[in-house]
C-alpha cells in the first residue's frame, strides 16, 4: 500500500505527505447530498417507523462498538 501510495505522489509531483494532505480535503470536502426520494427509500429498507427505533439502533451500534 505505501507503495502504491508513493507512486501516486510522484505521479501528482507531491511529497508522501503532500499527497496524504489532498486526499483527506478530496474526501472532506466530497458533498454528497440526498434527495428525499433516497432518503426515504433508505428508511424503508432500515424498517424505521419512529424517532425512538432509530435512536435504539443508534444505540445499539454505538454500544456494540
């Protein structure tokens, strides 16, 4: 992987760290917006009804961890 990334680096003629340093704004500043449609078609698949199911499967994740 470090070599991949060191070839990537000098293909954009940046130093290891020049090239670390653009990928994570790439990423930062990556927008990824939802229409409702998504946004519905999500809660559908997660079988969400309520304020309170979601905050338990929040939960639920968080704790797992």
């Amino acid at each position: 992987m470090l070599k991949r990334l060191k070839a990537r680096a000098a293909r954009h003629h940046r130093s290891l760290q020049g090239e670390l340093m653009a990928i994570l704004e790439a990423v930062v500043h990556e927008e990824t917006l939802l229409d409702p449609a998504t946004v519905m078609s999500e809660i559908r698949r997660l079988g969400l009804r309520t304020a309170a199911e979601s905050a338990a499967m929040i939960r639920e994740d968080r704790d797992a961890r």
